[in-house]
C-alpha cells in the first residue's frame, strides 16, 4: 500500500457527479482519510469564491492547516484565503490573447480572483452558465484596467466551432501560455508553466510531503500534468485517452458510479 500523505481531486468529470453532487459515500471516505491525517486538496481551474459550497461539504472551509489550489495551479492558498504562491497576467499578456481571439472569431473572459471580465464580442461567451457563482462585468477591451493582473483567461464556446479554431492558433503562442481544454466548451489560457502539477509542487514544498506520497485523480486534459506528476496518478473512466495514457490506475468506473472513493478506498483507506 502506498505511503500516501496528500490526495489532490479534480472537481468536475471527478470527484463530482455530472449533477454536481458530492455523494455520501464519497464525502464519508474522503472524512476516513482525513481522519488519517491525510491531506485533502481540491485542485481546480475555479477561482476559490466558487469553492465556498464544496469546501463546506467536505468541512475544510475556512481551515488554516486546509489548502486548495486554484486556477489550474496559478494560485496556491489556504483555505482561509491566504495565499503561498501566485501566478498571474500582465494587461499586456490578456491584450494578446484578445487580439488572437478576435481572429479567430472566439469570446474572450479575463478572471481576477472572483470577477470575470466579459471582453465584448460579436461571439457570446458560454462561462456565466459554468459558474454562475461569480461575479460577471460585461466590459470593451478598451475599459479593461492596465493596472490590474489576472489569474487567467477562458474561451466558452460550443464545441465544434471551438475545437476547429483551436488548430488555427498561431503557434507561438503555445510557446508563451498554457493553452489546454478543462471541458468541451471550454478553453483555458493560463502564465507559461502555470499547471496543476507545479501548483501541487509548491504545496508539497510548504507541507514538506514527497511527491511519491501524492496521490491525484483527475479526467481532463488540465489533469494531464499532475497525473504524470504524482507518485500516484488515477484517471477515471470517463477520462479522455491521453489522460488514461498516463496514468497508473484507471478506475472501472466513472465519477457518476463514485470512482474517487472507489480508488481511495483501494489505494489508501484498504488494509494490507
């Protein structure tokens, strides 16, 4: 049985149902293996603000020795707010990504913390209906502030349209940022090396946990790097194929039929 000290979740495709639910067998063996003294981190693209209702299920809310990492691994905090590391845009990085979009005839949305910029377009943005927690202030680029950072940058767009301009980004670009989707309609654009594996490495460093220690589960293609990452990485089911590809365990369920518990009950909670 593997020495495991952390457990990192994603939250959407994983450790929730597609109804957005926690289920109880799942909120009881995540309970079982913090009662271990066994870390449990949400890892996710969501700013904190939209966390508050899961962190309260899991009863981390609030906690100074409970962390969470955020905006695919851009902000690193605890669960009180108070941040260990962060990693942002410029207004001349969003600038950028507004110009590529604009020619690519995409929406463009620039979070900072728990608002959301919506960048006016000819192409209306799908992001208010993912996380209808935040705060949304339609804005034209020209109002955008100078002087403010943001944490990162999404495209919400249907998915055909979306998946044939994604192969016609300049590829520079893929040099400059970290470009990946988190879901169908969803393009996420995040700081250059800004993952969640180097999220999690910044708060092992803190915990003084070793990366052979960490186990995370994810299905997304923003779950690639920390499930190649970690000592232990488990793709789900539903997962997409170069996720599975990496992974040292791939659960014979999805997260609808509580694939997260099954694999810690398996890897973590089971007596040898």
């Amino acid at each position: 049985m593997a020495d495991i000290k952390l457990i990192a979740l994603d939250l959407d495709g994983t450790l929730l149902t597609t109804d957005k639910r926690l289920t109880d067998r799942t909120k009881a063996t995540l309970k079982a293996a913090r009662d271990r003294g066994i870390k449990v981190v949400l890892t996710t693209g969501r700013p904190l603000k939209a966390m508050d209702f899961f962190l309260h299920e899991l009863g981390t809310d609030g906690q100074e020795d409970e962390y969470t990492i955020t905006f695919n691994g851009g902000l690193v905090q605890k669960n009180t707010g108070e941040i260990l590391d962060k990693t942002v845009f410029s207004y001349d990085d969003v600038a950028r990504l507004y110009e590529e979009t604009e020619k690519l005839s995409l929406p463009l949305d620039a979070i900072s913390e728990g608002t959301v910029y919506q960048i006016q377009s000819d192409q209306e943005s799908l992001y208010a209906k993912f996380n209808p927690a935040l705060t949304f202030v339609p804005v034209d680029f020209e109002d955008l502030s100078s002087q403010m950072t943001y944490n990162k940058c999404v495209t919400a767009f249907a998915q055909e349209p979306l998946d044939a301009a994604i192969q016609k980004i300049s590829p520079e670009l893929f040099d400059q940022y970290e470009i990946f989707k988190s879901r169908e309609m969803l393009l996420e654009w995040s700081p250059k090396n800004v993952h969640k594996a180097t999220g999690l490495a910044k708060l092992i460093s803190h915990l003084e946990i070793d990366q052979s220690q960490v186990m995370v589960c994810g299905d997304e293609a923003n779950d690639l790097s920390m499930i190649e990452w970690a000592g232990l990485g488990v793709a789900m089911q539903n997962a997409v194929p170069e996720v599975k590809a990496v992974a040292n365990v791939v659960t014979p369920m999805t997260n609808d039929e509580e694939a997260v518990a099954w694999a810690i009950e398996e890897y973590v909670l089971k007596e040898n």
